[in-house]
C-alpha cells in the first residue's frame, strides 16, 4: 500500500504490527525528500524529522518500506542539498527500496507555476545524472534495492546495496 509520513506517524507501533499479521507486506511512501527546505517548496505536509519517525515507524513492525527520491526536486538552486540531505536520511531509515523518479512538472500545479514564471529551475538531463551521483555518493550503510525503474529517469537501475554500490 501506499503511505504519507504525516499519516503514517498518526499510527501506533502496535498498530502497524496488526496490520503486518493482517497480511500488509509492503508500505510505498513518497518521502521525495530529505531536505526540510524542499519539503516545504513542494507543501509536502511533513519535515525530515516527520519522515524520519514514520519510516523508522514501519522498519520497526517489519513490515517492508519503499522510498522515493525525486531527481531534481530541489531546482537547480536546492540540488546539491536535496540529493545529499535526501541520503542522509535514507541512510538514518535504510529502507528496504529506494526508488528514483525524476521530475516532471505537471500541468495547473503550483511547482509548474513557478517553472513557468521562473522562479524554479528544472534540472537538465547532465545535472539530473550528477545529482544522482552526489545522492548515491552520500547512500552509506544500507541495505537496499536501488531501482531506477520508471519511465521519467534517464537509464534503467537495479542494484542491492552495499555489494553493487561502488560498480553503479
């Protein structure tokens, strides 16, 4: 199922263990970011810390997580930031999933608004790749699948981390 850390966390421990016996295997949720500067361009309703709690939250029920991080979030203004503030709290979770998708401004929202007035840079295809650099650069002791398996990102990746870590 799919999960919002500011929902997440309106949950117990016990809660979540209920459901893990109910049969709940997998929470997908949309941290996009670990930078508290982005997460409050983008209105995500919740901070670092707040994201931080809810996915400790459900490492600690066993019940499997999947993050994602959007390539590009931050603009150009916040990249640099974003991809090393966004590992830094993968690394605090160590989910079992990290998913990359990049950005895609869409239509009649406030993100396209300000790329349309300019006031938000969207990353080109190089910065895109180099902030993926700089964010697997910063991954340091998880143990994860890393999958960069969606149409919006520019190359396919399946790794596990730590093993293939150094080779991708």
């Amino acid at each position: 199922m799919y999960g919002s850390a500011q929902y997440i966390n309106l949950k117990s421990l016990d809660e979540f263990i209920k459901l893990k016996k109910a049969g709940l295997t997998r929470i997908h949720c949309e941290m996009e970011s670990g930078d508290n500067n982005v997460l409050k361009l983008m209105n995500k309703g919740f901070t670092k810390e707040g994201m931080s709690k809810a996915g400790n939250l459900i490492k600690r029920s066993n019940i499997e997580l999947s993050l994602y991080y959007i390539v590009g979030l931050g603009g150009t203004d916040l990249s640099e930031q974003h991809a090393i503030n966004s590992a830094k709290l993968m690394n605090e979770i160590n989910p079992d999933f990290i998913r990359l998708r990049t950005l895609i401004p869409f239509k009649n929202t406030s993100l396209y608004k300000l790329y349309i007035e300019n006031n938000f840079k969207i990353l080109n295809a190089h910065e895109a790749l180099k902030e993926t650099k700089l964010f697997v650069k910063t991954l340091d002791n998880i143990d994860s699948h890393f999958l960069s398996d969606h149409m919006s990102n520019y190359c396919n990746v399946n790794e596990k981390f730590p093993e293939d870590k150094k080779r991708f």
